[in-house]
C-alpha cells in the first residue's frame, strides 16, 4: 500500500492542499491565501472566505497532484480538516474530500486543526522525542500541550481570552498596520526598542508556584492589548516601532516564561512551536533561549509550516490512520471541534 496522503485544509481564509509521503516527505504544498479579499475589511468575512475556497479548491487540488505527480489511485488517504474553525469554510473542503474519497474509493480521515498544527514540527523532524512540551500559538488559540505519543495530548493551560495572534492582529489594527497584523508588527519591532516601554505581562511572575492550579499555564492578552490602546491615547506621538516591540516583547516573554516552566516540570527532551504566531521571528530566537538553558531541543518548524497550510493536516492524517483507520464518511464539520485530551 502507498503512504502517500493528500490533506484538504479550508478552516479559516487559506486555500490549500498538499500531497505529503509517510507523515515525512513533502511531495508538495499548495496554499492560496485569501487575505487581499479580507484586508479591505480588517479581518476575515466569513461569507467571503467559504465563497473564495469554491473558486479556489478544484484548481489547488489539482496543482497539488500535479506537482506532486501523483493520481488518484496512487493515494492511501485523503484528508480534510474538519473543525475548528470557520463552518462554511471548513464544509467546503470536508465535501470535497469526502467526494474524491468516494470517486477514487480510497479512504477519508477527518483531521483536528489543532493536532495539525502539532504535527508541523514532525513533518521536519519526525523522529521527534516524546514526551514532548508544544507552544501552540495561533489566531484563533494559544496552548501548552504535553504530546505523550501520536493522538495522547495533556493540556497544560491555554488562554484566558485573546489567543496571542488575536493580540497582534488588534495591536495591529488599532495602529492602522493591516491584516494579519502578525507579520507587521515582527517586521517593524525589528527597528523598535523593546525595552522603551514596560507593558503589563498577565499571570507571568517570578515563582510559578505562586500561581496555584489552572492559573500557572494560563495566558491572557487582553489586558496587555489594552494597556497600548490606552497608552497611545495618553501619548499619540509615541514611536510606532518602539511600542510594537516592546508588545511584541510582553507576548513572547508571556509565552516562553510557561514553556520554560513546562519543560522544567514536565522534565521533557524536546519542544516545539506550532501556530502561525510560531513563525515570529522573536519568538523564535527567545524559545530557542530558554530551550538550550533548560536542556530540551527546541523544533521550530520553517514559517510556512507555522501559519495555515495542508502539510501538516496530511502529517496528522497519515498519523491518525496508522492508528485508528479511516473516519466515517458521515463526520462532519465541526467549527468548535476541540483537541482530544488526555488526562
Ligand atoms: O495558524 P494560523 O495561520 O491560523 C489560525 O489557525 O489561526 O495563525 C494566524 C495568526 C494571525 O493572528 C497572524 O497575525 C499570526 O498568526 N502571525 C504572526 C506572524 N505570522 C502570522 N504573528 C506574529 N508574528 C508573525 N510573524
Ligand atoms: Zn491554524
């Protein structure tokens, strides 16, 4: 049997598919980002988003196989994601996945967002040690997981309110730098000074022991996000680069400061990033810090692993299928489909 799988990922406002060997040889990866259709309106328009995925899908499938020169018959999986996310996006391409299962009669797995986004460093390296720590920071989530083995997750903690991406993203839009904001902010802070202002870093202090039970792995954004709206209302002519700097400078150090603690308490040899956040590049520098000084190897999967793409649902999928089969054809999509946890 081939280990060929070819993931279908609409979940939120990019287009992709990808044609991935064995969890571990990307054969390709198509990703067609919608984003010049929502940045007119700040953010994603969930009508425009599942309208754009009917245009876009067929023609991204079909580049995937193409480039990855391989048929229908060829595959022993298709995969889609199936929540969470966006539900009108996320029923376009679980249709389509579930069709060419059906045509091509080979089988279907319905595959968690969230465990994807896992997977992204495994694609890289997938003889990764486990137990590991993952720091998954997204648009729409931000969470500490330990990954025990394939398909067992331990949640640690996860955000209070705003998921980290949600932070930039409104940082970002309040200082009229577009959407996604993620990519602004990394990009200006890189002329900023992150020490020019001292904003507030939520449920971070200096004795994790402090903070009892579910508090010690939570994260929360939202003050920090209004601690420089009303900064700049106080001080209009604060420099731009300065101030994302010293915010992006209060997420990371929120971020690392709990997988530093993770890793230590966990005891764990590895760590990884997932999430499009993970393609920051200061958060990348600074876990890779606290990773070396607490002896675990830190992964960071490349940038265009981080952020939305089909590789790594093929990852999951391939994964999921070794140990459970195929999925029923009748699953559906799920907008609050939440990580199957342990523990
Ligand atoms: O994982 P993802 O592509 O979609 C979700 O599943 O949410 O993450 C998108 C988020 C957005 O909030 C975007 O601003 C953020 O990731 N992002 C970044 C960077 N690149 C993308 N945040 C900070 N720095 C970046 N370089
Ligand atoms: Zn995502």
């Amino acid at each position: 049997m081939s280990d060929l799988v070819l993931a279908i990922e609409t979940s939120c406002d990019e287009t992709a598919a990808s044609v991935v060997e064995a969890a571990r040889l990307v054969r390709s990866s198509v990703v067609s980002s919608q984003v010049d259709q929502h940045a007119r309106y700040g953010g994603v328009v969930p009508e425009v988003a599942s309208r754009a995925h009917v245009e876009l899908l067929v023609p991204v499938v079909a580049e995937a196989m193409v480039a990855a020169g391989v048929e229908g018959r060829d595959l022993a999986v298709v995969a889609a994601t199936t929540g969470p996310g966006l539900v009108g996006s996320l029923l376009v391409g679980v249709s389509a996945a579930k069709a060419l299962s059906l045509s091509w009669d080979v089988p279907f797995v319905a595959v968690n967002h969230l465990e994807a986004h896992l997977y992204a460093a495994l694609l890289e390296e997938p003889d990764l040690e486990m137990p590991m720590v993952v720091l998954l920071v997204s648009g729409g989530h931000t969470m500490l997981v330990v990954m025990e083995d394939h398909g067992r997750y331990r949640l640690l903690g996860s955000t209070l309110d705003d998921a980290a991406g949600e932070a930039f993203d409104k940082v970002a839009r309040y200082l009229g730098l577009g959407y996604p904001g993620g990519p602004a902010v990394d990009h200006l802070a890189l002329d900023g000074d992150r020490s020019a202002y001292s904003y507030p870093r939520a449920l971070v202090q200096e004795n994790p022991a402090t903070l009892s039970g579910d508090r010690r792995y939570a994260f929360s954004f939202s003050g920090l996000k209004t601690a420089v709206v009303n900064h700049l209302r106080s001080d209009p002519d604060a420099s731009t680069v300065d101030v994302v700097a010293s915010f992006q400078e209060a997420v990371v150090d929120a971020l690392v400061t709990k997988a530093r603690w993770a890793i230590e308490e966990t005891g764990v040899r590895a760590a990884c990033l997932g999430g499009g956040v993970a393609a920051n590049s200061r958060l990348r520098e600074r876990f890779t810090e606290i990773c070396e000084g607490a002896g675990a190897r830190a992964f960071l999967p490349p940038p265009s692993m981080c952020t939305d793409n089909a590789a790594m649902v093929a990852a999951a999928g391939w994964w999921q299928f070794r140990r459970e089969g195929p999925s029923p054809l009748d699953t559906g999509a799920d907008p609050n489909l939440g990580l199957n946890l342990i523990g």
